[in-house]
C-alpha cells in the first residue's frame, strides 16, 4: 500500500466526522455536503503540505472551518430570499417532542457566542479531545477548556435547566401543555 492510497484511506474514515461537523455549522444537509466536498478537494489538493505525524483529523476539521468562515463573510454580501417565500415554503411543524427539544436546543446554540459554540461543538458533538479542538481553534488548552464549560453553562442557563437530563423534561412537559 503506498503512502498515497494510505492518507486517502484515512481521511475518506474521517468523512462522517467531517460531515456532521459541517452540518453543525451550516445547519443544511446540501450545505454540509458542499462544505466536505470544498474541504476533500483542498485537503487533496495541498496533501503535499500535510505533515505526516501529525493530527489528519484536526487538519481537515481546521480547512472545514475556515473554508466554512470563508464562505459566510462571502455570503454576507449576498441576499439569496430577500422577501423569505423560499424559506416560508419549507417550515413544516414537528411531529415528535424530540424535534421541538431540538429546535430549542439550535435556538439556545445560536445565542451562545461563535467561540463558545464551536467549542462545544467540537468537544461536545464532534467526539473531539480537548487539545483537538484547541488544535482547531488556534488557541490554548485551558482557553477551550473554558470556553466549553462556559458554553454549558450558558446553554442550561437559556434553556432554563440545571442539568442536561431537564432539557428534556422541560422540552416534553412544555409540548403536553401545548396539546
């Protein structure tokens, strides 16, 4: 097997990590799936400056993310359904608690700052060690030791619960009241 074939194996077992972490950022299948595309094709194209040794995962998860960065300061520029009647013609109400916990939980995400949510995406969602994800991040250790406690604690804060396991709770006795 030559080294070529080897990288490639390694980063095509990486693809489902990649993917679910780009869907985590771009909050849209067919936007994940251009996001890991977007980052195959620079990570294959540049595998020439990919230390070998060193953390694949954490190379790949960092072109994700800056690709991902790249493209929203791009799209700000853009206005893609000014009056929002694409985007009208796609909600559709949830038909299980676990989609309306789910929507609160995104909700919750969004108001957390773009440095604690990242970081407790990638330590929380993504299966990340921390020094992975400070890898990511471009910061220390303990900088995102602390951005992921604060996250959580923010996030149980908006979503009004003392501990994860009330997320829940609160998520389904708040759908019984509404039936």
């Amino acid at each position: 097997m030559t080294a070529t074939s080897s990288w490639r194996d390694e980063v095509v077992a990486l693809i489902p990590a990649l993917r679910a972490f780009a869907w985590s950022l771009s909050h849209n299948g067919s936007d994940a799936d251009d996001l890991v595309q977007d980052t195959l094709i620079k990570a294959w194209t540049n595998r020439d400056k990919f230390e070998p040794g060193t953390n694949l995962r954490a190379w790949l998860f960092t072109i994700l993310r800056n690709t991902y960065y790249t493209n929203v300061l791009r799209r700000r520029r853009e206005v893609r359904d000014e009056q929002g009647e694409y985007a009208g013609a796609l909600k559709a109400a949830p038909t299980q608690e676990w989609s309306v916990a789910m929507r609160s939980l995104q909700s919750a995400l969004q108001q957390l700052p773009d440095e604690h949510r990242e970081a407790l995406i990638l330590v929380g969602a993504a299966g990340l060690s921390y020094e992975e994800a400070a890898e990511i991040c471009g910061c220390a250790l303990g900088t995102i030791k602390s951005r992921v406690n604060r996250a959580r604690a923010r996030l149980l804060k908006i979503m009004d619960a003392e501990d994860a396991t009330d997320v829940m709770a609160l998520e389904y006795v708040s759908v019984a009241a509404r039936a």
